[in-house]
C-alpha cells in the first residue's frame, strides 16, 4: 500500500469539503495580552486574539509568572518522571490541597491535561466498578468519550442537558452501578447544563455524580469553584474534573472527590501512573493562580461585562450568536468554507484572530466564530472586533439575526 497516497488523499478530501484545519502561528508576549505576534508568509504583525481559551487572562498574571520563574530557578524544569518514579513533588501535594479545597473535597489528583483527567478517571471508574454502566450526556467531550469507550463499560447516552431522558433513562437501567457523567459549561453552545435537577435525578437513582467543570473552574462562583460552587452543590457531586489550561493560565488537568475515590483512580489509573508528572513550576503557577482567583473577583467581572458588551452590540447589528448564560458566544456562519474565509479576512485584513470552529467539532451546517471576550480587552478593541464582522456579514452575504 502507498500509504502517502493514502494520506494526501484524505487530506484532500477534508480541504474540498472545508473542514481542514490551519493552525495560525502566534507568539503571546508577557504583559501584551490579547495582543500577539502573528508569523505569516508575508511577514510579522500584531493581531488580537479574541478566542483564548486563557479567559482571565492569569497565564500573564505577574503572580502566576514569578511563581514559576521562581520555582524553575529552584527546582529546575522537569520533574524527573511519573510520581511512581520521581515520588511527589512537595509542591504537587500542595496543589492538590488547594484544589480539594477549591471544591469543598477530601482531596484532589493532578493530570497532565483535562483531557487526560477526563480518560483516565471515565476509564478506570467503568472498567473497575462492577456492571458499570455510564449515562453520558450527548454533547460530552471528546476526552470524556474516549474514556467510556476505553473503559468498556455499558454506556447509555442521554439527551443533551434534558434531566428527564436522564431519570427515563436510569429507571430504565435498573439496578446496576450507575455513573452519570456530564459537564457544566459546553464549550461551543456555551449553554450551562440544569445542574440541580441532574443532580437530583442521578441521587435518587443511587448513582454517582461526575461533572467535568473544565470551562467554569475560575470563572463562577465566588471563589473561583465553577457552577457547581455558584449553585451551592458541590458538595452533593462525587468527582468534579477540572482544567488549570483555561481560567487559571497554566496547563494540567484534575480530580476531585473523596478520599478513597482519588486514591482508587491514583492506583489504577494508566493515565497517571505511566505520565510523567507536571513541572514543579506549573505546579506552583497553578497554585499562585487559584489562589488570587479564590479571593479577587475583579477578573470575572471584568470579564463579565465584556462578554454584555459585546453580546449587546452583535445584537443592535443583527449578527446571530446563540444566546448562553455563558462567557463563550458562538457567532453562527453555517457553511465550513465561509467560516474559514471570514477566519481568513479577520486575521489579515483586520488584525483579529477568532479561529473557524468546523465539524467534527461541531455538527455540519453549525459552523462559528467562537468568541471569547476577556477582561483584557478594552473599548476600542470590541469597537474594532464589531466593526469588522459588520463589514464582513454584508461582504460575505451571511443572513442576519430576525429581530
């Protein structure tokens, strides 16, 4: 077989239907943000980045900077392995501590990556918990649903955020261990899930409750802890998962639970125990990071009310988004080659970086900007955001929102 052949024929067929992807390359510079260098084919300029799944803005924190700086110059870059090996870092531990507390838990488990946390700990919960069936809910990412698939569990996929096909679907079960997983904020709808009534559904079937909060930790609640902390039930979830790659600036991923559950997922687990661990300086910039968030809400405000602002003026223009209680708005194009173009236009002609979000990520005939106002951007800079996709839905023909 010419496996080349192969290859660049695939490849082909994903460029003619519109959907493949074209990484822009950028360098974040301390201090700048959301302003970066953008490296094209025709040379360097400044773009703003209005997609940065880094919302707070924490990964240029001064604190969150020199705690790792601080901590590389002491304890050098790596960690020198898995923990198995190397044993914990010190400043592992203390982390975790942190992140027990950040949800009201017993304790915590680091990842190297959310997407880890969510494969390792769905794998290892379905494989080992006897008859296991897991409830996912349709819309669940990718990481949560390879590790169901891994863990070969019996699976049950529920209705997208619909507590009812939940409660029809657990009735239906029967007696068997049951796991209900689900998350709290949807990162391309942006559409916060009915957590209380889940919640309720999954007690009274006995089932245990695991939430991933990858896009709500450091953004809601009053410390920080995700929706789960701003509905005051974080303490009736068994595990909340979370990210330290988004809010808190940093890269990794967690658990959180009882005791005896991150002490079962850190056993068997091949996901944490064959990764090498986090850097002790990612450790210690994660730490200075959920600890400034824990008591200064002056980050999600901002945030807040940029995320108003710029809903406000899409809407006086008639530029569809759908609406989310959410920091995350999804500018809705529809047509995969379109969305690339206008991706395109903004970067080159505009100095606005919003990345075309295309299938599979998204359904077909659903393709958006996803925009990610921060509390770093400033009037002129949604002035200029607004203008720019003015000017393109007339140039481009795209329908706008009925009012």
């Amino acid at each position: 077989m010419d496996f080349d052949h192969h290859f660049r024929s695939q490849l082909e067929a994903l460029k003619a239907e519109g959907n493949y992807r074209v990484f822009a390359e950028l360098q974040r510079k301390c201090g700048a943000f959301p302003r970066v260098r953008h490296y094209a084919a025709n040379g360097e300029d400044e773009v703003t980045v209005w997609c940065s799944n880094d919302y707070l803005g924490m990964g240029h924190h001064p604190d969150v900077v020199d705690a790792m700086v601080d901590t590389v110059r002491d304890c050098g870059t790596g960690a020198g392995g898995t923990r198995n090996i190397s044993g914990n870092n010190h400043l592992h531990r203390v982390l975790e501590a942190e992140l027990a507390d950040l949800h009201g838990k017993e304790a915590a488990l680091l990842f190297t990556s959310g997407y880890v946390s969510n494969w390792a700990a769905l794998s290892t919960l379905g494989a080992r918990i006897p008859g296991a069936v897991i409830l996912s809910d349709e819309k669940n990412h990718a990481s949560m649903i390879e590790g169901i698939r891994h863990s070969r569990a019996d699976k049950v996929i529920w209705k997208h955020n619909d507590w009812r096909d939940l409660d029809h679907k657990l009735r239906a079960v029967g007696d068997r261990a049951k796991i209900v997983a689900f998350e709290s904020v949807y990162s391309m709808d942006g559409d916060i899930c009915p957590m209380r009534e889940i919640v309720e559904v999954a007690e009274a079937h006995g089932a245990l409750t695991y939430l991933d909060e990858v896009h709500a930790v450091g953004m809601y609640g009053p410390r920080g802890g995700g929706i789960s902390e701003a509905r005051g039930l974080a303490h009736r979830i068994d595990l909340i998962e979370g990210t330290l790659g988004k809010a808190f600036g940093v890269v990794g991923g967690y658990i959180t639970g009882s005791d005896a559950l991150c002490d079962f997922i850190r056993s068997f687990a091949s996901g944490f125990i064959f990764t090498t661990a986090l850097p002790p300086g990612v450790a210690a910039a994660a730490t200075a990071s959920i600890r400034h968030l824990k008591t200064s809400d002056a980050e999600r405000q901002a945030q807040s009310a940029n995320v108003a602002r710029v809903r406000t003026r899409l809407d006086r223009l008639g530029i569809p988004h759908l609406p989310n209680d959410s920091h995350i708005i999804p500018v809705m194009v529809g047509d995969p080659v379109k969305c690339r173009q206008i991706s395109d236009i903004l970067m080159n002609d505009w100095g606005i970086y919003v990345q075309p979000i295309n299938y599979p990520t998204v359904p077909r005939g659903t393709e958006r900007l996803r925009i990610t106002p921060g509390p770093l951007h400033d009037e002129s800079d949604i002035d200029h955001l607004v203008r720019a996709l003015e000017a393109l839905w007339r140039q481009c023909a795209l329908a706008h929102a009925v009012a």
